[in-house]
C-alpha cells in the first residue's frame, strides 16, 4: 500500500500545448489547463511569467506534439 504524501514531486513547469483552436498552458502533470490562448506567442508569454515566478520550465511544443523548446528560469 502506497504512504499519503510520497508521490511522484510536483513540479511548477509550464508546458504550451495544442488546444482546441488554439494554444494552452498546462502545469505539468496537470490534466487541467492554466490559460488558453489563440496564439502560440500569447501562450509562451504567459507560461514564461508563471515559470519565472516559480523558477521553473517552459516546455514549448509544436503543432504535432512534439517539443520545440525548453526554457529553464530555474536557478
């Protein structure tokens, strides 16, 4: 039996996503999202100033699904 409290770290990176019609931020290992957006630019802008808050990750990704970029604000 698995202990409350002991599972996989929570990080605070931010992943830009394919959303819809457009583009998402999502927490990671969220499987709701944070923001979504009509642009891809709008959508980095935002998960960059929630990372940098943080400290974390952007993980930018493409159309297809996969990754593009990583941009860490980590120190």
């Amino acid at each position: 039996m698995k202990a409350l409290g002991h599972g996989p770290k929570r990080t605070w990176n931010q992943h830009v996503v394919p959303y819809e019609d457009g583009w998402a931020v999502r927490r990671e290992g969220n499987k709701r999202i944070t923001s979504k957006h009509r642009k891809q630019s709008t959508a980095i802008r935002k998960a960059k100033t929630l990372a940098k808050r943080k400290k974390a990750d952007v993980v930018i990704h493409r159309a297809s699904g996969g990754i593009r970029d990583r941009i860490s604000y980590a120190e």
